[in-house]
C-alpha cells in the first residue's frame, strides 16, 4: 500500500522516536491479524507545538517551545507526564508518549499514550517565571486537554506545585475547578495518597518479582541506580530496606560509590539539600565513565533516555537491568545486553507504577472518595505483580525479551481497541 510518508515514520529516524519505531518493528510478527493496524502505532494521532511566550523578572518577554503531543487514545483518554528539560524536542515528546500508550495498556489502565514538554532548563527561572510559564504553557494546551481527554501528570522537573498551577489555570479557564484535569497533585488538591512514591515502589516490586525468576537474593544484592530523583531515590530507599545495598550513585552532578554501601537515607537528605549527589560527604567520587562498569548485581537507569548504549552495554557488569528511567536503552544496546545473558525489566512495565496510581488518583477524584494509603499500595502492588506475570509468560511463550513481550501485550491491547472501534467516518 503506499501512501505519502510522513518523515517521522523512517526507523533510522535518530533519537528516541527512531528507537521506539525500532522496538515496533520487533514486534509487528506477533501480532497476527492485528498487524493489520499495526501502522496506527507508528503515527501519534495528533501533536501540538505551542510558544510560550511570558514576561521574565527583568522585564523582558522570553519564548518556550512547549508541545504535548497525544500518540494514541483506542482504550482511553491521552494520559502521560510533562516534562520541564533544555533538551525536550517533538521528537523525544513523540517517543515519550508512545511509550506511555504501550505502558498504559501493559497494566491496562484504561488509557491511551501522551506526553508534553517544554524545551527549557527550568533551574535558570525564578519562581515567578517558572510558574507563568506553566501558566501560559497549559492555557495554550488547554485546547486539548482536560479530564476525559488528555491528563497531564509530573515528570523529569516538574511536580506536585506544577501540577497545582496546572489544574488552577485549566480551571479557571473552564470556569470549573477541574481536579481530575491533572495527577501527581498535592494531597490537598485532590492528590492521592502514595502517588509521590509510586514509580519508585513500581520499579522495586517489578524488581522483586524478576530477581526470583533469575534466581536472585534481593536482600544481598549490590545496586547501581542513575538518577536520585523521584524514581531512583525512591526505589534505592525499598531495596535498602529490604536489605540491598546500593554500592554506586550516578546523577547530573556526578559519580559516587561505596562498595560497603551508600547510606541512603543520609543521601535523600543530601540530594533534597543541595540538588545532586556531588558533595556527599560518606561517599567516594568516581569518574562518570566508570559507573557502567560498578560491580553489582542490578543496574538501575533512572534519569533520561539512550544512556545505555552499544558504547557501554558490554561494560555492565549486573545480572539485571530494571528500567526507571523512560527509554533509557538503545535497541543496540538491548541485544548487547540479551546475548550476555543480562535481563533488562523494560521501561514500559517496570516504571508503570506512577502511571497506575495516577489513575487511582484520578479515580477518586471523579468520585470525591478518597481512599487509604495502604489500600492504594496494596493494589498498586497487585496490578504490577499481575502485569509482570503476564509478561514474563509472554516473553517464555515467544522466547523474546521482557521489552518484546510488554509491547506484544501492550499493542495487541491497543491494537484491538483500534479495530473494535473501526475507523469514522
Ligand atoms: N511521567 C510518568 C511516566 O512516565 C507518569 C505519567 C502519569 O502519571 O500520567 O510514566
């Protein structure tokens, strides 16, 4: 069939969108009839560029690029993070959203896949500047979005106060207070219990529940994590409690590592003191080269996208790879890492535990009924350790990695939504 192709849809695309058209690729044989509407996955159904212009301290008028980009929404309204980083483009917006589309159905929430950013390095703004442009940001999305439609959510340099702007100009805007507009809200806002947490505890109960299958002691366990944020800080403080030691540390301000273990707690304090891991006092420095090669047992990217290369791959020395990070290993790297028999948990199961709790909390606010903590935990835990089973019998069926069978489950998903629905007109 040929038809006009868009120059988005070419897998030597560089970039993340060029790896998440490479990982469709590897999936498409499975699919069986559905192949059919497999090109649906290659095209986001609608993207959006917005300038975002706003007025700075000194009195000068600055420009963003903002985008938000909705990849798909078969089974549900767009659902995905924005993302506050210099180095945002569509490109990447266009793979993180994919990525959400795949991620919301592996755990099948009922969701489909979207994503915004704004191309700027958020610590060069005063407060006052970050939140007009937050502001100005949702009112030019506000044409998109809202709570049936597209849900915004935190991601890398955004959170609970972003989220709080968000909704307040969404519902000003509508004239509305519009709770459910936004996730990862502060608690008083309509928030949910455990949401702050809930990627970490997503990637720490993958984690668990992988380290079985391959045989591995988790209370014994030497961990590397890359990122101390949200995810990384989170998911290094379960592992430590349950016994693991983390052994190295890798952030934007540096390397550091402690064979005998890094005293985690100590280091949250440090990093929410002082905005990095660079300067903590219990720790050596390493050179940032040579955290990929750290001795321990699992690796933990938690930070951006394509860390994980075929520069590096063969360095790692882990038994596990568990993806907090969304996108954060290369296709190339992926069969590296397979060949030397090391699993890698993939982004799109393993960082799912945000997401789900995002819809818990978006649940309660639709129903004004606000439920417990615990109660949260204990079925967010149950729909992870659910979603990985599911997988993991996948991947033994198809004999493919954990990253192929979460997309065989997460498409096919999608895909006979698609076709259920059928095309209108
Ligand atoms: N930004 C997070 C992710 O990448 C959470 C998205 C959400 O809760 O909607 O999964």
């Amino acid at each position: 069939m040929s038809h006009a192709v868009p120059s988005y849809l070419h897998p030597d695309h560089l970039g993340p969108w060029g790896v998440y058209l490479q990982q469709v690729d590897r999936v498409i044989p499975y699919l069986g009839h559905l192949a059919r509407w497999a090109e649906t996955l290659k095209r986001p159904k609608r993207a959006l560029i917005v300038d975002v212009p706003i007025q700075m301290d000194n009195g000068t008028v600055a420009h963003f690029e903002g985008y938000r980009v909705q990849h798909n929404t078969s089974r549900g309204p767009g659902k995905g993070g924005v993302r506050f980083h210099q180095d945002v483009t569509l490109s990447e917006v266009m793979a993180l959203s994919a990525w959400m589309s795949i991620k919301n159905a592996a755990v099948n929430v009922p969701y489909g896949g979207a994503k915004g950013g704004i191309r700027v390095d958020p610590k060069t703004l005063s407060l006052g500047e970050l939140e007009r442009m937050t502001r100005r940001y949702t009112s030019e999305i506000g044409i998109i979005i809202g709570p049936t439609k597209d849900i915004p959510a935190p991601d890398v340099n955004t959170n609970e106060q972003t989220m709080a702007w968000m909704m307040d100009t969404y519902s000003m805007n509508e004239g509305a207070t519009a709770t459910g507009v936004v996730t990862g809200k502060p608690i008083d806002l309509g928030g949910s219990l455990g949401r702050r947490e809930a990627t970490g505890r997503g990637v720490y109960t993958v984690g668990v529940e992988a380290a079985k299958h391959i045989g591995l002691d988790i209370s014994s366990a030497k961990i590397a994590v890359q990122g101390f944020g949200n995810v990384g800080g989170i998911a290094a403080k379960l592992f430590a409690q349950a016994g693991a030691t983390i052994v190295a540390v890798q952030d934007h301000g540096g390397t550091i590592a402690m064979a005998s273990g890094l005293d985690v707690n100590a280091l949250l304090l440090h990093v929410a003191n002082t905005g990095s891991v660079a300067g903590f006092a219990l720790a050596d420095v390493l050179p940032d080269a040579e955290f990929w090669s750290v001795a321990c047992d699992i690796l933990i990217p938690a930070a951006l996208e394509q860390q994980i290369t075929e520069t590096n791959a063969h360095r790692i020395q882990a038994r596990m790879v568990i993806e907090g990070a969304n996108g954060p290993t290369t296709p190339q790297a992926d069969d590296i890492l397979q060949d030397r028999g090391i699993l890698v948990v993939p982004d799109v199961i393993a960082n799912a535990g945000g997401v789900t709790v995002s819809y818990f909390e978006w649940v309660q606010d639709f129903s004004s009924f606000f439920w417990s903590e615990d109660e949260i935990n204990s079925r967010l835990v149950r729909i992870m350790q659910d979603a990985f089973a599911v997988v993991w019998q996948v991947g033994l069926d198809h004999q493919v990695s954990l990253r192929t069978a979460t997309f065989i489950v997460g498409c096919k998903r999608i895909l006979h939504a698609r076709e259920l629905r059928g095309l209108y007109p």
